[in-house]
C-alpha cells in the first residue's frame, strides 16, 4: 500500500482525493475536473487503503454504499413482497399441507408460488434475517470506515489551502482588493458576527460553522443499529413475550409466558351503550345497527406461587384483584394482560330433573356441573341418579362407546343410571341435546330444565423489556436526522494570492442559497472580489453573457 | 516499524466485528422461542400434583428412578390406544425401577377416574387442575411423553402416539443402572 505524496510534502494515504494538509487535488480526474467533490473531504475510506485478505475483501464490500443502498432496495423489495398474501401467522390454518391449500385455493397459482417460495412466513424466514444482518453490518462498517477519516480531516484541516484547492470549489472568486489586508480584518470580524468559528493564519481566514451537522447520518445510523439490537435481543427467553390465553368466568390456570403466575377469571362483562345515555353521540348510529358496545371488561384476580412452592402446587399467595377493560392492562412484573377477545354463553351447567314417565311426577331437580360432574345425584323420595357416563363434547359413537372430541362442554352428554324405590337395580338412559335413548323402556326419565352459561374471555399476555432500547434506538435517529437535516457545515476561505490578489471560496453541504447571502454579505462588507457559483447555470449564463 | 503492528491490529478489529456481526445474524435466525423450551440433555423442572386419590406426587420423589412421563387426556384417541401399553409396561418394569407419571390436563375427577376404572390403570393418574405444569413442559400436542432418567434428565420427548413396542424400548432406555 503506496502512499501518496504530495507537492506540499505531505504523504496521504492510498485513495486520497484532496492532499489532506494543502488541499491540492492529487488524482487525475480530480486535477481534471472544475468542481472537486468534496464529499469526506477527499480523504481516502479506511477500506480503499488495501485488499489483501478475505476479511478485508468483505470488509470492503460491506463499506460500499453501492452495495448498501442494494441491500436496503432488497429488504425494501422483499418486506413488500410479504405484504402482497396473508402471513402463516394470520392464516387460521397449520398443517403445511392446509397452508399450501389455502394460498392455491385463494391466490391460485400465484399463491401457490408463494408459498413454495417461503414468502408465507418472512419476517421469519433465515434469509430475511440474513439480510437484515447485512443492512446492520453495512451500516455499520460502512459508518466506521467513514466517520473516522472525516472526523480526522475536518480536525486537522489547514487554514490557508493551495489556490488549486480553492480554485476546485463550487464557490469561488478572485480579484484585486485594494486594501488586502484590511480587506481579511473586515472579513473576519463581519464573520464572527454571523457567528462563525474563524481561524487566521498567514494571511488567510477560515469561518466555519455547524460542523456537527456533519455527524448527522451517523448518529442517525447509531440510532438504528440500537434498534437493530433491540429487536436482536428479543430472541432471547425473558426479553419479549406475546402470548394468548383463554380463560372461563370461574377458572384459575396458570399465565402461558408468565412462569409463577396465575389469574383467576371472576367475571366477564360486555356493556352496550342504552339510547338515553348516548343518543346525542351515538344516536344515529344506535338506530342503524342496533347496538353499540361500551365496555369490554375481565375481573381478574392474580395470584403467584410461593417462593419454595413447585409447579402444580395449588399453595399459591394472592397478589392482587383487577379488571382488565381495552387499552386498560394488568400490569405485573414487566408483564401487561390486555384483553383482546370474548365468547359468550359456552354451557356451565345443566339442572335436570327426574320424572316419573306416565305421571310426570317428579323426583326433584338437580345440577351437573360440567366442569366437575359428581357420581351421585340425591334426590327426593329415595330416588338417586347415577353418573355413568359424561362426553363433554359428544361426537357420535366410535367401537361401541360415545366419544367426545375435546374436553369444552360444547355438546355435553350423559349416561345416567335411575333408581327409585320402584326400580331399585336402576334403569339406564343416555341423554344429549334434544335426545334420550333407552336399551329398553324405561319408567323413568331425567328431563333437561335449564342451562347455566359462562362467558370467556379471550387475553393477551405481553412483556417487552427491549421496549426503552427500541425507544433509544428511535430517538437517537430523529436527533441524527434532525441534526443532519435543520443545519448545514458552511464554510467560507478568504485569502490573499499571489500578487496582491484576494481568493474566495466557500463551500456547504447543503442549502447553498443561503451560504451565498451570508457570503453575500460579507463580501459587500469587506470588500471582497466577485465570485461565482459554477453548479448554479441561471447565474453563470448570465455573467457570461454581461461580461461579454 | 509501527506499520505492520497497526496493520495486524486494524486485521484484528475487523475480524472481532464481522464475527460478532456474524454471529448476531446467527443467534437471529436460530432463537425460535421465546421462553425456554425443554430440550433433551436439560434437567427435568420438579412439579408437585394431586392425584384422584388426593395423594401428592412430586417428580423428585421418583429420584434415582427412571421417569415415564405421560402427558394425556380422555378426549384424544391416540391416548386412549396407547393406555393399555402404558399400564402393561408399567406392571412390568415398575420392580426394575422405572416410574410411570400420568398427568392429566385439567380435566375432572369423575372424568378420569371413570377413565381409569374403565382402563383398568393401577398407576397414579394426577391432574394438572392449572395447566401449569404443561405450560412448564411446553406440551402442545397430546399425548406428550418426557423420559426422564435417574439423574433427572430429559432422554427423549415424544409428541406422538407409542406403540407397545416403542414404550418397551424407551422404559429400557431410562433404566436406572
């Protein structure tokens, strides 16, 4: 790796546009050009300055902004292409068989692709994350190999640069001044007045300003490889849950996500708006569908286990009572349980009673549980009736024997065995849902009187610990952004030439028009020579034209 | 001379960060779960359960005993096939000193007993009342089965029905020699 030395004495590392002490333009095509490029000031990336190893070859294709902004079109590209279908996560199905129907049956052949493609689940896919991986080290590399040579050029920068340097600029004039010398002492006191940083030497002045608006886009790239992180560290157990639960009015289970704790459902409750309490907002509304819902609600209680208690141990210590309305969380130990979803009416219990077939007399009435169904029912008159048989959800009869197809009370049935002081060895009977079946006649029968239901409510469990990373990670973005974008690095070179003359140069990031009204300025202040912006054609044809 | 130090550390750097780069898109793509997930080779969280019976059976009174843990429920037809196979093995290899586990999800009393009586299961059926030991074994299908061996570790998770001939081998496989 050659240095490259310059007229001036210096010797700049390979790749170095602008001799890093004078300023004198040292490859050919910036000798050549009119207006040099001063993006990082000319000085060579760190990764220019050899290709020898393999880790410096991927260094180097990382630094790359070509390669950058590719990857950012591809992720951009690919996000995109996620949002065209449904995600598996939405898809009420599971099995891949179902999920490949599914996107054939809706999206025919184009969803078929999509699937076979593994754009059905993304945002999880290996190379999703691969590629996100890439744009956080593109970033990243691409921040360092940048930010350091820049830091380290604007620091060191010369006060007076060669005129070639200055000749280069987009800003530039030259002309005689009469009294140079009084000419640069006005300069430099008009320029302190706009509040630029201004630096003598040997009969040259260097203003500058806001040079920190320069660090913008890396700050801002600081902002995002914190949330990069963030996100990161959600795959780690602890950090991030996001979990459901259903829960019945009366049911105490433990919280999925949530080790330790438990929450008992005490009650859900669903308010409507009634016509007098909202007619003036609701009103209309109220007339057109009828019905409009106020308040989703879940009383809650919460409990935990006790410090030395095992799992499954039901000696757990009570923490508090709650009710979880929308937006309204419990909030415990990091975790917030919103509520999210309801079913109403699923069956509880049922109060059957037991007659006598041709009198319709009736032994009394008793209630199954259908959660906890007890053996024996007692009931008036010395009549009993036995519990033989329970299928929560019945779904027909497989080898002889009644099944049940989960254990929800959706479609309850019972054997019950009868007995009265009339038919003491007991008379058997099943019964499900608008239907009784005997072996053979019986005397009696167990009648279905009323149902007793519950609701359920349907919970979100969430905990987010990478949530204040993520919220550093956006701020630090909008400081990079803000800083970047509400300021700009002006910086004015005023010095004296050769033979008495005066050369004016000045440069910006961005917003030239406004580097030019305060260069305006000072030009008519102290007298300076008449300069040119070379980018801006309107101006140039017009002094063209009038000087000639 | 300063040259080629610089050179090798500047090498260095950049190696220590693209690993790391590398290693954090790695950790990305293989974190699946959320919460820690039970695996083979990890050690077997105690619990404690009541039985039909009202008998507490705590894992960790089975030590030095091979563990056949049974995740299961009356409603699901693979675990009602396998049932018989579990008792049968279970008679048979309870004297050698492995132990069978019934845990029952949250279902009710006269439910499993009435399932027991009809199986004619000798072993100790528990119920897990607040799915809380599920949710610690992360079982999602039934039946779920965790070989425990005599050091409390996890040999082998199944999430499928056994046929009598996989119970014989994965018993063998947990005795406590």
């Amino acid at each position: 790796m050659s240095k490259i030395k310059c007229k001036c004495g210096h010797e700049n590392p390979f790749g170095t546009v602008l001799c890093e002490k004078c300023g004198r333009p040292l490859t050919e095509e910036a000798k050549q050009s009119e207006v040099v490029d001063m993006r990082y000031e000319g000085s060579a990336r760190r990764s220019q300055t050899y290709k020898r190893s393999i880790i410096d070859k991927i260094w180097n294709f990382f630094s790359s902004v070509k390669i950058g902004v590719s990857i950012i079109i591809a992720v951009l590209a690919t996000s995109a292409i996620g949002t065209l279908f449904p995600q598996k996560f939405y898809v009420p199905v599971q099995t891949p068989e179902d999920l490949l129907a599914y996107y054939e049956r809706l999206y025919g052949f184009i969803g078929t692709l999509y699937y076979k493609l593994g754009f059905y689940d993304m945002y999880n896919s290996w190379w999703f994350k691969v590629l996100i991986g890439m744009l956080g080290t593109s970033i990243i590399i691409a921040s360092v190999d940048r930010v350091f040579p820049l830091y380290k050029s604007l620091k060191r920068q010369r006060t007076k640069r060669h005129p070639s340097f200055m000749k280069r600029q987009r800003i530039y004039g030259e002309g005689t001044a009469l009294t140079p010398d009084l000419s640069l002492e006005k300069a430099e006191e008009k320029l302190k007045e706009m509040k630029y940083n201004v630096k003598k030497e040997d009969g040259a002045v260097l203003a500058e300003k806001n040079r920190f608006s320069r660090w913008g886009p890396y700050v801002n790239h600081t902002g995002l490889i914190i949330f990069l992180f963030g996100i990161l560290l959600r795959g780690i157990p602890g950090f991030y849950v996001d979990d459901t639960m259903w829960i019945r009015e009366g049911e105490l289970r433990s919280i999925p996500g949530a080790p330790d704790y438990y929450l008992k459902s005490n009650q859900f409750i669903m308010e409507m708006y009634t016509k007098e309490e909202a007619d003036e907002v609701f009103g209309k509304a109220l007339d057109r569908v009828g019905s409009i819902v106020k308040n989703y609600q879940t009383d809650v209680s919460l409990y935990k286990k006790k410090e030395d208690g095992l799992p499954g141990s039901t000696d757990m210590e009570f923490v508090k009572d709650y009710s979880i309305i929308v937006n309204k969380p419990l909030k415990f130990d990091g975790y917030n349980i919103f509520q999210m979803d309801y079913r109403l009416n699923e069956l509880k219990s049922m109060k059957m009673k037991l007659i006598e077939k041709e009198t319709g007399d009736s032994f009394g009435e008793f209630t199954i549980d259908l959660d906890d169904p007890k053996g024996v029912y007692e009931l008036e008159n010395g009549a009993t009736v036995n519990l033989i048989g329970y299928y929560a959800d019945y779904a027909g009869v497989e080898n002889g024997e009644p099944v049940s197809k989960s254990p929800v009370p959706n479609n309850p049935a019972f054997i019950f065995d009868m007995r009265t002081p009339e038919k003491p060895q007991g008379e058997k009977s099943f019964v499900a849902i608008q239907q009784t079946l005997e072996t053979e006649e019986n005397a009696y029968q167990v009648k279905f009187v009323s149902a007793d239901t519950r609701h359920i409510s349907g919970l979100t469990i969430r905990k987010d610990k990478t949530l204040y990373i993520l919220l550093l990670g956006g701020i630090i973005f909008m400081i990079g952004v803000i800083q970047g974008s509400y300021w700009n690095h002006r910086r004015i070179w005023v010095q004296k030439g050769n033979d008495g003359n005066l050369l004016v140069a000045a440069h910006t990031n961005k917003n030239w028009f406004s580097l030019k009204k305060e260069l305006e300025s000072v030009k008519d202040y102290a007298g300076l020579p008449k300069y040119v912006d070379r980018r801006d054609t309107d101006i140039e044809s017009e002094q063209e034209e009038g000087e000639k | 001379m300063a040259k080629p130090d610089k050179k090798r550390s500047r090498l260095i750097f950049r190696g220590v960060v693209l690993l790391l780069l590398a290693s954090a898109i790695l950790f990305s793509i293989f974190s699946k779960d959320k919460v820690k997930v039970l695996e083979v080779g990890d050690k077997a969280p105690d619990f404690e359960l009541v039985d039909t019976e009202g008998n507490v059976h705590r894992l960790s009174d089975f030590k030095g005993q091979g563990v056949f843990l049974n995740f299961w429920g009356t409603w699901c037809p693979p675990c009602k096939k396998e049932m018989p196979y579990i008792e049968d093995q279970y008679k048979a290899f309870s004297k050698k000193g492995v132990h069978v586990m019934s845990v029952n999800i949250a279902e009710s009393k006269l439910k499993v007993d009435s399932f027991r009586e009809q199986y004619g299961l000798t072993f100790p059926v528990v119920i897990d009342k607040t799915r809380d030991v599920r949710d610690l074994y992360n079982v999602v299908p039934l039946p779920t089965t965790f070989l425990i061996d005599k050091d409390g570790k996890i040999v082998k998770i199944i999430k499928q029905e056994m046929s009598e001939e996989e119970i014989i081998s994965l018993m063998e496989s947990v005795l406590p020699q």
